[in-house]
C-alpha cells in the first residue's frame, strides 16, 4: 500500500534536541511547467499560501548535510519568528502539526531518502527549566 498523504510525527519525536530557526520567513514560489515563476505556491488542502524557513536540528549525532532542514508552513498570513536567543541569530521554536513526507530526489536515483516537513503552526519554545 503506498502512502497518499504526509505522516504525522510529534515535534519532541523528529526534534528530541530542539530546533531553532535561522534565516527568516520565505515565501514558496510557484513555478509552472515552462520555468516561469507564478507568484506564491498555495496548500492543495487548505489553499492557504505556504511558507518556509530554514530549521537547524539541535542533534549532535545529525550527520553533516542533514542538520539545516527547511519547514513548510501553510498559512493565511506569514508565520511570526519567535524571538532570537540572547542575541543570536538562533530561533528556539516547536512545530505543531509536523508532519513528514519522504521521497527519492531526482536525479538521486534508488537508495537515497530524503524528507519533506509541513507544519500546522511555528511557536516559540517554551524556556527550559533552570532558564532565566
């Protein structure tokens, strides 16, 4: 039976380290057929414009290339940064609704997963304990 829709994974699951948030808030561009760009690409679900940030993954046991991710977000408006920490260009944030899809990159031929991420909504971490 293959998959028809993304697979649904708790955000402490995919990201037990934490993720934080680099970069800022980008629109995703639609292309049609002949390489033209057509303004923003829109959710086939919710028909929501969708956005994207870059995520880097707090693992330390993340290999080299697969620390930096990039999550999708559908929405009406553009999703609000959470707040850098102490100044850093690091964003602490926790994805509700994350879901997974994998896939075979073009070109990449058999043998090599990758992984797309969508996400309801992007918060602020809540502070960890001993936190000031």
């Amino acid at each position: 039976m293959a998959l028809k829709s993304a697979i649904p994974v708790d955000f402490d699951t995919f990201f037990p380290y934490g993720a934080y948030v680099v970069g800022e808030v980008e629109p995703v561009v639609k292309w049609s057929e002949d390489g033209d760009r057509q303004g923003q690409d829109l959710d086939k679900v919710t028909g929501h414009p969708i956005w994207r940030v870059r995520v880097i993954d707090a693992d330390p046991e993340a290999r080299k290339g697969q620390a930096e991710l990039m999550v999708k977000i559908a929405s009406v408006t553009e999703p609000q940064l959470p707040p850098e920490l102490n100044g850093l260009p690091f964003r602490p944030t926790v994805f509700e609704g994350l879901s997974v899809t994998p896939y075979v990159p073009e070109g990449q031929g058999r043998g090599r997963v990758a992984y797309s991420l969508r996400a309801r909504v992007m918060k602020p971490a809540p502070k960890s304990r001993g936190a000031e």
